[in-house]
C-alpha cells in the first residue's frame, strides 16, 4: 500500500493514433501534362485553327 505522501506517477498521454493507409484509385486524378498548361498552352487558347494545325498529314487538306 503506498502512503498519501508519495508522489504519484504522471500519466502517460496516449501515444498520437498511426496515419491510416488510404488506396485511391490514381485514374481519379488529373495529371499536369493531361491538361493545356501542361503541355505549354495557355486554356482557352484552342480556336478552329488550332484544330485545322493538328490534324494529321494523312487526313489532307481540305
């Protein structure tokens, strides 16, 4: 039995909980190169004749 006197042990605090593992799907985010500025663009810059300068040599000109 310990006498009213003696010092009593400090509690000690919980230790922090561990980060959980979270898996998400990576298909769900959007990479920098998947978007205009990514690839140097500024957004909004794409008119008809961006579109007419990408079209492939095999399609022709029309």
């Amino acid at each position: 039995m310990t006498s009213p006197d003696a010092p009593q042990p400090e509690p000690r605090p919980e230790p922090a909980p561990r980060p959980r593992l979270v898996f998400r799907d990576p298909f769900e985010q959007q990479t920098a190169d998947d978007t205009d500025r990514g690839w140097g663009d500024s957004p909004g810059e794409r008119g008809l004749d961006w579109y007419r300068s990408q079209r492939p040599p095999h399609h022709g000109e029309k």
